[in-house]
C-alpha cells in the first residue's frame, strides 16, 4: 500500500487540523546522509524494433550531490543470443553505447544476456526472453471535469487504451505514451534585456513531441488474466477542441524487469511515510560474475513492443473548451533545421495524417 | 527459601498429625496425580504427540484440576481453631467493587477483592482492624471481634470532591509493594477520564501510550508497542473477547465508550498463565455492571464525537442492562468549510456497546456483553497502485464486532468458577472504483471460543486454573469485481482456520509475610486445519515460486501443522521492609496468530495469518527485575524496573513484496530474532492538591533476520533498530485540584526520535532520478514532545439535584510544536534532463498546532 496512503494522510487529517486552526504541514527537513562509493548503473532495452540498440551505463551519485551521475565509457558492452552468438555494442559518447544495425536485430522468441566488462570485472544480466507484446485494440476518451486546488473547473479527457491480455498469468506490460503536434517552429530564443521571444521556422516537416515526464506505467496480469482491459492511461488538456494525436507504446516485458520497475515506483512515489513499505535497494538482474554480493543497479530488459497512433476526439465535451493564452512572439525569417530530440522529431510519426 | 517452600508443601499435602477421612485422601492422590501430568506435560516434546494423544492429555488433565476443586474441605488439615472471615465491597448503588484492597492492619497482610467484590480470610479468633480501599472512594476501617464465621458487606462512598486523582496504580496505596506484580498498571475510568484529551474524547489506548515502556511509530497510528513488541503482540480484551483492531479513524480514537468502562489493567510484564495467545502484553478492558438499583443517564456532547448511555434495572438487585452508543460527525467538516475536491471525503464511525447483568441468586451472576463498531472513511482521488489497478478514489471500511456470555458460580467464598464462551469477529474491506476495473476487496478474522477457569483460596494460596479452547478463521483476502463492466477476474486467497487450545493454572503463595511467590504455567497447543494447500519448496533453496516444486492438499479438519508448547509465568516479591521490595518475575509467551504488515505503521486492512508449516510461532521470553519502594507514609511511590526480553521468530519482510492478496505469504515472510531491554523508572506524588506521575525510561529494541534472498542485504544478518525503537520516552502527569469542582491537569511527553531510513546514493534510469537505499532504519527522525493542558469544571457536589453536568476543556500541543509523523523523501522526475529533478526530503506533521476542545458531560 503506498501512494496511496500517504496522501490518504495528507487528505483526512489536514482538513481536521485545519478546521481547528492547526496546519497539518509538510516541511523541508535537511537530513545528514552520509556518502558512499559509486556504483555500477545500467539502462538497457532490446526489441523487435529494428536496432540499433542502447545501452546506457553510468556511475551511482551521493543523494544530495547536484552533479550529474557520470556516465562509464570505457567499458566492453556485448549482449549474447541463446545460440552463444556475440553481438557487440559501440561507445557513442556520454556512457551511451550502440548495437550495429546491420549485424543485430533481435527477435521475439529469442533469449538475451547482456555481458558488460569494465574496471577488470564481468557482469552479466540474467537470460531474458522477448516476448510477443499484444497490440493495441482502440483508444477511446471520456469527459470528465476536475476541480483544481484555486477552485477553478477545467475539462479533461481520460485516454483508454483496451488491450486484450492472452490467457495464462505471467504477462506484465509496461506503457509509454506521447503526444506530438506538427510544428512551423524549430527553434525560440529569449532576449531578456527586450523581455522579446523570438521564434524560427522550420526547413522541414517536424513535429513536437510532449511528453510526460517521471511516469512509471506497468502492470501485471494478476487480476485481469485473459480479459479485455480497459485501461486509463493519461488524460489530455481540453483546451481546443480538435482531435489530438497520440503514439502509444505497449511493451511486454519480462518479471525481472516488472519487478525493478515497480520498486522504483515505490520508491520514487513514497519512501519514507508512516505508511509506507520500508525503503529496499532495487533489486536488478544484472550481477557480477565473480562476487555475486556486489550491489549493480538499473536493469536489461528484453521486451516486445507494439506502437500505435492516433488521433482522439476532442468534441465530445458537452462545455466549449478552456483556451490557455498563447505566448506572444516575434517571428524570425531564418529557418533552422528540426534537430532530433527528446521533444523534437523529423521523422514522420507512425499514424499521422496531414 | 526452596526448601521452605517444599517443607510447607508437603505439610500442606500430608500432614502427618491428621487423621484423614478416604475422601480427602483421595483428593491428595488426584492433586499428586494433576502435579504428575503437568510435569510430564513439561518435559515432553508436546510437538511429537498426535493430536489424539495431545486432547487426551488435555482430557485428563482438566479431570484431576476440577477435581481438585471438588475437594472443598482442605482447610480442615490446619488444626488450629480458625474463623472464616468473608464480605463483599460495594458502592453506595450497590455495584460491587472489584479489585478494592482489604487490609487487616494487625497481619500487615491484605488482597482484593475478586471480580463480585467478594473477598475472604482464614483467621485465627481474636480482633481486627479492616481498611477497606478504592481508587476514588474514601477509604472504610472496620474492628471486627472474630469469634465465629463473619459476613461483612463494606459500602464504600465516593469520594468525588475529594479524590479525583489520577489514579496510576490502583488498589490499597501500598499495592505498589505489597503485591507480587511487575510491569502491571490499573487504571479505573475515572483516571483515564482526567486526563486532557484529544478532540474531547476520552481514549484508552491514548491513555497506555503515557505508560512507560510503551512506544508508538507515531502521532495516532493505529497500535501501540510495548518493549520492544509489534503492535500485534497485545491481547486487547473487551469483557474476555479479543479486539483485533481497536482504532476508530485510523487510530485518533479507539472503540472502548469511556461511560462504561469500569477499568482496565495493563500487563506488560507478569503476565499471569490465565492470559494467553499474545507474545508482549495484555490490555484487559472491563465494562462496569449497570447500575442495580435506578435507572440512569449518562452522555457527552463534543466537537467531532458524542456519546449517549442508558442503564436501567429491569428486575432490581437481578437483572440490569446498559446501552451505549458512540457517533462521530468529522463529515460535516469536509462538507461545509473546506475545499470542494475534498466534499467527497468520508470519515465516520459509530459503536454500541451492551453490558447486561443477571442474577439468579447470590452464588450466580450471569454477565452478557456485546459491541459493534463501524468505520468508514474515503478519500477523494487516491489510487491502489500496488493492485494494479487504476483507481480515483478507494472507500476503506471495517466492522468489528463481539459477543460474550460469562456464567459466575461461587461454591463458597473460597471457591467457583467462571464459563465464558464468546464470538469476535473483524471485517475490513475496500472498494476501487476505477472506471472498467471496479472491485471490492474483502477480508476478515473470526475467533469462536469457550474458556472455563476456577478458583480455589486457602489460607495462604490462591490457585486459578482453566482451559480455553478457540476457533480462528481468515479469509485472508479476496477481490471481487463490482460491476459487470468490471475486467477484474474474481480472486481469493486460502481460507485458514485453526484449533487452539491451552491449559493452565496460576498459584499465588504467601510463604511468608515477607515472601510472595505467584507462579503459573500455560500448555498451549495449535492445529492449523485444512482444508487447505501447502506448497513445497525444493530442499535447500530458498522460498521463492521458482523453486516451488509440489503441492500437499490437506482435506477439511485434516491437521496441515500443530505446535505446542509450555509458557511458565514466575513471579516473586520479597519485602526487605515495611518500605522497600524487591520483584522478579519472568514469562514466556507464544503466539500464533499474526499481523501481516510490511509497513512502518498498520493499516486497517492489513492481513492476519495464521502459523503454519513455514510461519513458526512467535516466542517471547522476558525477564524482568524491579526495585520498589514506598516513601514518607505511601506520599510518594516509585519503582525502578530494568527488563530483557527475546522474541523468536519475529516476523519481518522480503524487500519490495507486497503482502496484500499474496497467494504464497512464506514467500515474503522472513523470521528473525527480536531483542529489547529497557530500565524503566516511575515516581508518584499524592497530595491533598496535587497529584503527579513521573515515568521515564531508557531502553532498545532491535531485530535480527537472515534473509536468503539477495535484495534483503541491506538488513540481513545484522541487528537493525525495530520501527519503534524510541530511546528515552518521557511521561509527565500533573493534577491539581483548585477547589472541588475545578481541576487542572498537564501532561509533557517527549520521545526521541523514531528510525527511519535516508538514501545514501542515487541513480538515473530513464531519466528518473532514484533514490538508493543500502541500510535499514539507521537514521532517525526528530525528537518528538509536547505538553497538554486540561481543565475540568464539575457540577457542585454541595446541590444535590440529579442532574450533573461536567465541562472540559482541554489544549492539545500547547506549545504548537510541529512534531514529525515522518521524514519523506520525494524525487520530483518532472524534467526531461535528470540533472534538473530534484529530490528533497520533507518532514510531515500531523498535528502542527495548538489545538483546543472542550466537551459537556451529563449524568441524570
């Protein structure tokens, strides 16, 4: 039991002590923590998606450091089939290695290891299947309207995506979604002596993608096996009512994988409250060859991966919609090119219709 | 002092100067042979008897010991000429008193009085001075010219204006090192009623949180630990029925109605062989018997709760019945003032409570008890994510509920029994509405049991003994779907149900006027019964579904796993003086039954599971030795306590499973070793004006668990501080009477901090930043205190009209500190660069202001 409770706190007993002039409060509080050494992280995903693949290994920080983790670069990352074939993965830069494309592509049904050498050690992942990730069947909304904290009512649309899980427990899956929109802009600057934005126009087609972030979506099949899930995946603004683009990714990942997924959530969401399960080192399957008790973090997970895209009704809604104020700008005549980012893509997202 | 011990036995077991009749010879045989069968009860392996042999044995062995209570003419082996001296302790509406202290000044020797107010001497002829006491009442001293058998019936008058204290330790003012009692309180309820409270009602368990030795993790969680115990290991007792949660609002207030209770008494230490089936401690709560004689009224009206109870005679001096009921109104708060994302919250409860009396005769008294307490509580907008389910907004609900009907048969004053057969039963429950997956989740535990216990007083001895035998049942858990839309497929975990039974007998021995002794022993025996599956796990492995390899069906009734064992239970005190005694005393308690929590403070909706072929039982051993004293004419009363304690197979948690609806619990279950140990002082003044209690102590409490799974390195093999390890716990109570109708009365509170768990590393996965854990519990959380303040204002005890009324008031956390429930630490992942997350740590308090109540009390 764990977000949960702790906001089940929050909520019944700050408005009791309220009401008798007390203020339940939450405070920052500055805790001593203590440093330790830096240790292995890894952050691998192989799919039926054509490669190439990544893997990205850093080092552990202390909790209260303001730098970044610092990414490993020198080690030999290789990940192998079940057949004992070696399919070796290059440093880019920054602690992010590649497969190459042309050599690995991996499939479902097939079995993985990643082997990681560094700093004279071998560490291996446990062997871990792709699995066949079921598809996306139909997204559909639901209007509902949400009271915010300044007492002011704004719609919004609950997303649903139905999946039909295959019968026999055992499936976990694991979600992400994006919202993209076609942009004419590539690029915004700000003057702050002027207090000016300035926006440029693309050279080519490019789309924005928004995401959101810190958002840990899985699920096991436990207490759904062999149904047709209805499931709310995200909510979307009703700020306009034109059909709003989304790319859903369905990935069908392994238990190991499930499992280090979901201590993180617990983790990251609540650790520490009265209510709370006690704070556990996230467990990972990866582990050193030679000394087993060495703690490596992260996870490699093999998974199937179905994507889908596609545009949601937004005039459904029995109200007109709320309009957010657009930021003024002043338009520039240089183009500038649709660099591939977390938030920007020129490729032409799977689904769209111009 | 073993051999004055024996040489007194064998006296008392023969006596070579007697002529004895068959019949009392016979008598001593079958005592011989109730001696024979408890030793040999003790040093065999009960874990090797069948079930068969093991209710055989049971079988004769409560033959021989309700023999023994047959043969009634035990005191004709004293030679001496001697006199019964027998009474009964009332009030003036004539409710007897039970616990009121008898002491006869000339043998500076004295006891209570039992549960009807009845009490009995032997004594040679000759004259006597009698001092009758009681907590609230002006003490009575009688002469009595002992030449024949005597009745006595002792009215006692209330001493309303004069002694509201806040009785600690109840009984005579030299109970404290008279009798052979460690770490035991009693409170009546005026006691606890005087103190400030919280939301002007008055509560129990707030009031055993004051005592020492008695931790909790935190401002109104559910439970309280006692030395080093989870909160599971108190047997909570209302009228003889075990309470499996007690909490009203999450733990702010607790199910016992303060208008009727009669006292409760606190065992934290020296638990007597009568109690049993919890490893730590025993709350036994009574309810006082309705008033025989006129009808009444009784209610309270405050902020958040009131209360309301009727009592009416309904066959006078026979039959006599009290209802109350209890109601709480904190929705209209959600409602009316607050915020309009919060008007769907639901936070309610109410209870009733039924207490009749029955008797049929002046040997008898029937006593019917039955409660009911409900609570509801919902929050808008929270989910279930640990299900897997997405939900907007859980409604949680539980119910407990008990019935108990104790039959009371006096066969003298020297000897009866008690019959007691009751139900209690709990059922927590919650529902997810998330739209496509809407379900309910239920579960519960029911115990049925029948308890026999007799009591026999000699001269010098005073043996109780009896038998329990309970059925438990747990639905451990189901999910259910709630709509036909719903995509949840209907779940259930194993039903468990088990027998379990126990012996015992408890004898409190005067060896001498300075020499107590009060031992006792208890056989318990447990049968988890089918039907039921137990899942085998490869040899040599650890318990993982990996490695499950085979599964054992066992069919209804069918024994899956018995344990038994023997729990001794000593007690000695030896009085240097008329002021000084020392006390050791020693207890073993086994439990069987336990509460599934992995986390810092319980739910209500937290599973109970029952021992089984993986789920050893828990095993308390304790050692306790105490120093007390009396100063300055009984003014001042202390006692230093010091206390080790052992609890095997403590249970503790595979990291990162969750319990709830888990269908292999042995799998996330580990049991290691508790260890506690404590010194623990208290100090009492008593005035005419002031009254106060000083409680103090130092202590630790720790476990150890080898865990064979690799995620649990953190705590594995290495004594970690248990959740509620508090160090230095601080209670100070102060009562002062201005006039007599105003008192004021404090109470400071300090605790140092609790354990918690700070990360000392983070990663980047996804960019998430994640904290990383790699100990437990080795920080804390700030110190905690607080001061209270009360004040009541009586009715005038000059006016005597019937209708009485009663102000409080009362400030809670005067000084307005902001207290810590708990240090938190949250990684707010919002940005797309890890580098730009933050992650802070925050300190939540509950209650972080001063916050005032008052409530009317009435009486008519």
């Amino acid at each position: 039991m764990n977000s949960i409770i702790n906001w089940t706190f929050f909520k019944i007993f700050l408005p009791i002590a309220l009401y008798f002039f007390a203020s339940a409060c939450v405070e920052p509080f500055i805790p001593e923590l203590t440093t330790t050494s830096e240790r292995l992280t890894v952050e691998a995903l192989i799919s039926n998606d054509p490669g190439p693949y990544k893997v990205i290994l850093s080092l552990s920080e202390p909790y209260s450091s303001p730098d970044n983790n610092l990414p490993i670069e020198t080690a030999q990352v290789s990940v192998k089939d079940q057949n004992g074939a070696l399919f070796s993965f290059k440093h880019d830069n920054r602690g992010v290695y590649y497969s190459d494309s042309a050599s690995f592509n991996a499939k479902t049904g097939h079995i993985y290891t990643l082997i990681i050498r560094w700093n004279g050690k071998e560490y291996q992942s446990s062997p871990e299947l792709l699995k066949e990730a079921p598809g996306i069947d139909t997204a559909y909304t639901r209007y509902v309207e949400k009271t915010l904290l300044n007492g002011i009512t704004k719609g919004e649309f609950e997303v649903y995506l139905s999946t039909k899980d295959p019968v026999g427990k055992g499936d976990f899956y694991k979600w992400d979604h994006a919202h993209l929109n076609k942009t004419d802009f590539c690029a915004f600057t700000y003057d702050g002596e002027a207090r000016v934005r300035y926006r440029f126009p693309c050279c080519s087609p490019c789309w924005n993608i928004v995401k959101k972030r810190g958002v840990i979506d899985i699920s096991a099949d436990t207490y759904f096996d062999g149904n047709t899930v209805n499931r709310v995946i995200t909510s979307i603004p009703y700020d306009d009512d034109t059909p709003y683009f989304m790319v859903f990714d369905q990935y069908a990942i392994s238990k190991n994988t499930y499992t280090f997924w979901k201590s993180v959530r617990t983790q990251v969401n609540n650790t520490g409250g009265i209510f709370d399960n006690p704070p556990a080192t996230i467990p990972s399957n990866i582990y050193n060859t030679k000394d087993t008790s060495e703690l490596v973090l992260g996870v490699f997970s093999a998974a199937g991966h179905k994507s889908r895209g596609i545009y949601l009704k937004r005039n459904t809604a029995p109200t007109n919609p709320y309009r957010s104020t657009p930021t003024e700008y002043k338009d520039e005549r240089v183009c500038r090119p649709c660099e591939e980012s977390f938030k920007m893509t020129a490729k032409k997202p799977l689904g769209w219709i111009d | 002092m073993l051999i004055i011990a024996l040489k007194r036995f064998k006296i008392f077991l023969f006596n070579p100067n007697y002529n004895y009749s068959t019949f009392e010879l016979l008598c001593r045989i079958n005592l011989l042979f109730y001696l024979y069968l408890t030793t040999f009860c003790l040093l065999n392996k009960i874990d090797a008897l069948s079930m068969k042999k093991w209710y055989v044995l049971l079988f004769f062995k409560f033959f021989f010991t309700l023999s023994t209570f047959a043969c009634q003419d035990l005191p004709s082996i004293f030679q001496e000429r001697e006199y019964l001296l027998v009474g009964v302790v009332k009030n003036q509406q004539g409710v007897p008193l039970t616990d009121a202290t008898i002491w006869i000044e000339e043998l500076k020797k004295g006891l209570t009085t039992d549960m009807n107010g009845f009490f009995s001497f032997t004594l040679k002829s000759g004259k006597y001075t009698i001092k009758a006491s009681f907590i609230g009442y002006t003490t009575t001293i009688l002469e009595v010219n002992l030449n024949q058998n005597t009745t006595l019936i002792i009215r006692l008058e209330e001493s309303l204006e004069l002694l509201n204290t806040v009785e600690i330790v109840g009984g005579g003012a030299d109970k404290n090192v008279k009798n052979a009692e460690l770490g035991v309180t009693r409170l009546n309820a005026q006691a606890i009623k005087e103190l400030p409270t919280l939301l002007g009602e008055a509560d129990v368990i707030r009031t055993i949180q004051t005592l020492p030795g008695i931790t909790s993790v935190g401002e109104s969680a559910t439970g309280f630990n006692v030395r080093g115990g989870n909160i599971d290991q108190n047997l909570l007792l209302l009228d003889h029925i075990p309470i499996f949660n007690p909490s009203h609002l999450i733990g702010f207030f607790s199910i016992f109605n303060p208008d009727l209770l009669r006292d409760i008494t606190f065992y934290r230490g020296g638990i007597p062989a009568q109690y049993g089936g919890r490893a730590s401690s025993v709350l036994d709560v009574r309810l006082r018997d309705p008033n025989m004689e006129s009808n009444h009224l009784k209610g309270s009206v405050g902020l958040i709760t009131s209360r309301f109870l009727v009592e009416a005679p309904l066959i006078k001096n026979k039959l006599s019945s009290a209802i109350g009921a209890r109601w709480s109104y904190a929705d209209y708060l959600f409602r009316s003032f607050l915020r309009p994302e919060l008007k769907e919250t639901e936070a309610n409860f109410y209870d009733f409570t039924f207490k009749s009396i029955y008797k049929p005769s002046e040997k008898d008294q029937v006593n019917l008890t039955a409660f009911i307490g409900k609570d509801a509580f919902r929050i808008a907008g929270d989910s279930l994510s640990t299900l897997e389910i997405n939900a907007s907004s859980t409604r949680y609900l539980w119910k407990t509920q008990g019935a108990s009907i104790r039959w009371s048969h006096f066969v003298n004053e020297n000897a009866g029994f008690h019959l007691t057969t009751f139900f209690s039963d709990y059922q927590p429950s919650f529902d997810i509405p998330a739209p496509g997956s809407e379900a309910i989740f239920k579960s519960g535990i029911s115990q049925k049991s029948i308890q026999g216990e007799g009591f026999l007083s000699q001269k010098a001895i005073t043996i109780r003994t009896g038998f329990q035998l309970s059925k438990l049942d747990i639905n451990p858990g189901s999910l259910l779907p709630a709509s036909q839309f719903s995509s949840i497929n209907p779940f259930f975990t194993q039903q468990e149900s088990a027998l379990e039974s126990a012996i015992f007998t408890n004898t409190d021995w005067d060896l001498s006027p300075a020499i107590r002794l009060s031992a006792g022993i208890r056989f318990s025996h447990f049968a988890l019964l089918g039907p039921g599956n137990q899942y085998i796990y490869a040899n040599e492995k650890e318990r993982d579904i990996l490695n499950l390899i085979d599964t054992a069906y066992f069919s209804n009734n069918q024994i899956i796993k018995q344990y038994a064992g023997w729990e001794p239970r000593l007690g000695l005190r030896i009085s240097l003086n008329q002021v000084f005694s020392i006390k050791a005393g020693f207890h073993r308690a086994m439990q069987y039954l336990h509460l599934i929590t992995n986390s810092t403070a319980a739910l209500p909706t937290d599973r109970w599971k029952l021992s089984d072929a993986y789920i050893k039982p828990q095993i308390a051993s304790q050692l306790t030795l105490g120093l007390f004293a009396n100063l300055n004419n009984n003014q001042w009363e202390t006692s230093l306590e010091g206390y080790y304690k052992r609890i095997q197979n403590m249970p503790d948690y595979r990291s990162g499973t969750n319990l709830l609806l888990l269908e292999y619990p042995e799998t996330a279950i580990l049991q290691g070793l508790g260890r506690s140990y404590g010194l623990e002082l208290w100090v009492r003044k008593q005035s005419f004006r002031w009254d106060a209690n000083l409680s103090y102590s130092l202590s630790r409490s720790e476990i150890l668990v080898h865990s064979p799974y690799p995620e649990d390195r953190a705590f594995s093999g290495k004594y970690y501080p248990s959740n509620y390890n508090r160090p230095h716990t601080l209670n100070l109570n102060v009562l002062y009477r201005i006039n007599k109708r105003i008192r004021l009365s404090a109470i400071f509170t300090y605790l140092s901090g609790r354990p918690a768990t700070f990360p000392d590393e983070r990663i980047s996965v996804n960019n998430i930043f994640i904290p990383l854990y790699t100990s437990r519990n080795g920080n804390t959380t700030p110190d905690y205190h607080r001061l209270d303040l009360g004040l009541i204002i009586d009715s005038d005890p000059r006016i005597t009209k019937k209708w009485k009324g009663k102000w409080n008031f009362s400030l809670y956390n005067v000084y307005a500190r902001k207290n810590p429930y708990s240090v938190f630490f949250k990684t707010i992942n919002d940005r797309p660069v890890s580098t730009r997350n933050r992650s802070n740590a925050f300190q939540l308090s509950v209650i972080g202001s001063v916050i005032p109540s008052i409530s009317y009390e009435f009486d008519y």
